[in-house]
C-alpha cells in the first residue's frame, strides 16, 4: 500500500486529481490523502508516513519545492512529483536536485501524471525489495545460519527431506561441504559422563571442543559436517576429500578418534565414546543408517566408558524383525512423515497432505502378522494426529457428526492399509472444509467494527489507516481481508455508506448540497457534486429534484 499525497494551491485539481486516483486505488495499491497549501502538506507530513508526494511547484507561502525537502527530510524512501503550468529550466533542475523523480507539465494531461506515479510505485517496491529484504535477510541468513544448517541436516537424517530433495547449491548455501551423491561416513559420539555441576553454556563450549579436536585430525583426508542431535550426542558426517582416496580410510578415522579421544581425556577431563559406520551409506539410506547408530550408541554399547566400536550393521533382528529387546522398532522411521502431516494438517494444506499421504503409505510395512505390533503404533500414531488437529481446531464434534470417530482406535476394523487411508482421508476432506469455513470467523467482529465506525463517523477521516488503528491491524491487511470477506473493497463500501446517506439528505432534509458534503465527509461541494454524479449518473440537484 502506497501513500499518495496531493498538494496543490488550487482547490479543482486537487479535488479532480484525488477523484482521478480514487479509480486508481485497487489496481496500484494506492491510499490517498490532500492538501490544499504547502503548510497543510507539511503538516500531514508530519503526522502521516507518504510514500508519493504529488505537488505544484508554485504556491503562495510555502512552495512546492520547501514541500519537497520537507518530505525527504522526514521520510528520505519518498518520491516526488512536481507539477507546474511552467516549462522552466531553473525549476527543473533545482527540483531535480532536490530528489524530484519526475517533474510533468500540467498541460501533458491525465495520462503523463497517472504514468509518473505509476513509475514511482515501481521504484518504491523495487527499493524495498533490494535494500530492505534482501539485505536483511542475508544478514539474517549469516546470523541463523547455524540453526539452519542443523535443521537442515537433521530433516535429512530423520527421513523428512529425502536425498533427491537435496541440491548442490542447498548444500552450498548452508556452506556444507559435502558433495552431493557421494557415499558418506557416519560416526555417532557421546559425552559418558559430564564432570558434576557444568552448566549448559560449559557443557556446549565442551562440545565444540571436541569437534574442533575431532577436525583437526581428521580434515586432513575427510570433509567433517557435525549434527548434534542431544544434550550429549552427536553424529559427525564424513567424506572423503579425494573420491579415489578411501583404501586406508577406516583406519585413518579409527586412529583419528582414539587421539580424539586422548585429547579429550587431558586437555578436558571429559570421557567420549565413539561408534564407527560399518561402511560408507548411500545419500538415500542415511536415515535408516543414523536411527541405527543413534540406537546403538545410546542402548548397544552398555555403560562401557571411553568405548571405540565399529556399527554392528543392519540385520533382521535390528530392522525387518520386531523384537522390542534387541533393536530399534522400524515405525521409528515414519516419525518424520508423521510431523510433516500433521504440519499440513495445521496449516490447511490440502493438496500437499493428500500426496505426503500417498507417498507415506508405499513406505510402510505389510499388513501381516510379522508386523503386527509394528502396524498397531502407526495406525495409532495416525489416529493421535488426527484427533489432535481436530481436538485443537474445535471441530471433533462437528466431524464426528458427519464420520464415525469411534473407528480411530479400533484397527479391527480394517483389513489392509488402503482401508487405514480411504478412512483418515474421509476425515481429512471433512477436516479442511470445516476449517475453510471457519477460518474467518474470529475476523467478522473485526468486520463488523469497521463497518459500525464508518456509519458513525460518516463525516469524518475514513481513510483505511484511520480505520486500521480502530481494530489493530496493517492497512494493506485489513483491505485484503475485508474483500476476501465481503467480496467488496473497503474503499468501495465507505463510498456506498456515503452516497447512500446523501441519497436520505437530498430527499428527506432540506439542507444544501454544500451542508450537505460536509455531513458525510467531503471538504469541496464541488468534489461531492462531481462524486455523485459520476456513482448516480445525475447531479445531487437533479437527484433532488426528479
């Protein structure tokens, strides 16, 4: 939203020009405000952030170039447009120096000033744009990129960003070193005991410790990426410099972590242990890969201290098979998929929910005895989700009139997996139209202020800034928001509150035409006699009169 001011010495063109720009208001994102001196520009200038100062260079008293450099001092992003009846060399080049974007003879019509205007619109975005976010968010960039790189890394890990998602200028970006499609090491690490009484800022200094330990010998040979994934584990990605040079690399990461593990023990008094990869993993099976490891340094390697073992490997006892005692469950995959459903569920994205949906469901196991326990935590997980979502939005009962809820905890009742998904796909549809529906409806108070202020102060400042500080919101948001609800512009129902309430002057009071546009809000009878006309095709006498 641009703010428009219009000055001018002479009362008609101020008027003309802010009815002209008034059928501007949609299309450029325009918001208007006059003034009929150079004082009254500078004092709304004072009071009213303006984006586009449209002004006569020649005014009595104050003049059209004081207005200008009045309006770069208070707001420097303002563009400004001279206008004059003079072709005068000193003026131009005295408001160009001054910061004038434009300069255009009134006597080039309509169509030049609209053009200068447009052009300003133009600018101002532009700049905004490049000075403004851009700049900041590359600064914010630097500042948050290492939570960036972390959840990056860990939405990779975790199963959430599959390995086609990721691209090499991803990688760049986040400045992590590693190259794409090339298989990668992983070892896990963890702290066996912090020293009693550390704080957390000393046990993260500890960590970088070791990780800058950890580099030092092994960036030699391998590109290093650490994640920490808890307080006291991490996982470090490694790949070797040299795609050729990997014959000696286990050893060389062995005898890398022992001395890791030397200087950690001397120089910070900390025990570390650390479980080796038993091979390079494949970019697509990491996840698989780091849920193992993450499992068996926490669980496999026992309360052994300063441990240096190599990954005992995927087996059906650790992945296909269930056996709560002996490895990590394989429905702790699906976690990741889980929270990008409910996500979409969240934010009421359908589309994007139905086909996570689809890709979900080929990932999962058979719908055998083999997997029963294995079946059950996912089809419940599903139903936690959605009784969640509903729960919190306030539409279970509206839902479980329309579905039978009662199915969410009864697996019985299903036979296969496609079953599972034509059922919670039946609640989902249900789900988004009710949400649709009541997106809205904390805003129809909102609505419903506005339009209660704009036929009690009918005569005064209706202007969509005036109106946004009434109910707390950003004029551009409030314009949006008030169309998308009533399917008219703001502007437009101001316009039909005040020709309707002219419309009950002319024929039920006798006060004049001048008397009344002051009733409803308009400084210049000659403007109110020019706006009615062109709404009601007919002047307000002859409105009157018929």
């Amino acid at each position: 939203m641009y703010r428009l001011l219009i000055t001018d010495d002479e009362t008609i063109i101020v008027d003309g020009l802010f009815e002209m720009f008034s059928e501007y208001t949609e299309s450029m994102e325009l918001e208007l405000y006059r003034a009929y001196s150079g004082d009254e520009a500078i004092k709304r200038l004072h009071t009213t952030q303006i984006d586009i100062l449209l002004t006569d260079i020649h005014m009595p008293g104050i003049s059209g170039l004081e207005v200008l450099r009045q309006a770069k001092s208070i707001w420097a992003h303002c563009k400004v447009i001279m206008l004059t009846g003079y072709n005068e060399f000193k003026y131009i080049q005295e408001a160009v120096r001054s910061g004038s974007i434009e300069y255009v003879l009134k006597t080039e019509g309509d169509a030049k000033i609209v053009q200068a205007v447009e052009k300003a619109c133009l600018a101002l975005k532009e700049e905004w744009q490049l000075n403004e976010l851009i700049v900041k968010a590359k600064d914010s960039m630097s500042l948050a990129l290492p939570m960036l790189r972390k959840a990056f890394l860990m939405e990779w890990l975790e199963g959430a960003r599959t390995a086609a998602e990721i691209r090499e200028e991803q990688l760049a970006e986040m400045q992590i070193p590693l190259r794409q499609g090339q298989p990668v090491l992983l070892v896990t690490g963890k702290v066996d005991q912090w020293r009693t009484g550390m704080s957390l800022a000393d046990k993260e200094l500890l960590l970088f410790a070791i990780d800058n330990i950890a580099e030092e010998y092994l960036r030699a040979r391998l590109h290093v990426v650490q994640v920490k994934y808890e307080s006291d584990q991490w996982v470090w990605l490694l790949q070797s410099r040299d795609p050729a040079d990997d014959d000696s690399m286990e050893r060389f990461v062995y005898g890398s972590l022992e001395m890791t593990q030397k200087q950690a023990d001397q120089l910070l008094k900390l025990s570390v242990s650390f479980l080796i990869g038993s091979k390079e993993t494949d970019w697509n099976k990491l996840p698989e890969a780091y849920y193992r490891m993450k499992w068996q340094i926490s669980y496999g390697i026992g309360m052994g201290r300063e441990m240096m073992l190599h990954e005992f490997g995927p087996s059906p006892s650790t992945i296909e098979q269930e056996n709560d005692d002996e490895g990590p469950n394989r429905s702790q995959y699906f976690g990741p998929d889980l929270k990008k459903l409910e996500s979409y569920l969240e934010s009421g994205s359908e589309e994007a929910f139905r086909q996570h949906m689809a890709a979900f469901l080929d990932k999962l196991p058979d719908w055998n005895e083999r997997h029963t326990f294995t079946v059950q935590e996912i089809f419940l997980a599903l139903s936690s989700m959605f009784m969640t979502c509903m729960n919190r939005s306030g539409l279970t009962h509206s839902i479980g009139r329309r579905i039978d809820l009662g199915k969410c905890v009864e697996l019985k009742s299903f036979a296969d997996w496609k079953g599972v998904a034509d059922y919670f796909l039946q609640i989902a549809a249900h789900y988004f139209l009710l949400r649709n529906q009541s997106e809205f409806s904390p805003y129809r108070d909102v609505i419903q202020t506005i339009e209660t202020y704009v036929h009690a102060h009918i005569a005064e400042d209706l202007s969509l800034t005036r109106m946004a500080e009434i109910v707390y919101l950003n004029p551009y948001y409030l314009s949006r928001l008030y169309k998308k609800l009533s399917g008219i512009t703001l502007t437009d129902y101001v316009i039909h509150v005040r020709m309707e309430k002219a419309k009950e002057l002319l024929r039920g009071t006798n006060l004049k035409v001048n008397e009344i546009a002051q009733e409803i809000g308009f400084e210049s009878p000659a403007y109110f006699t020019r706006f009615f006309k062109r709404v009601a095709k007919m002047t307000p006498i002859e409105y009157r009169e018929r």
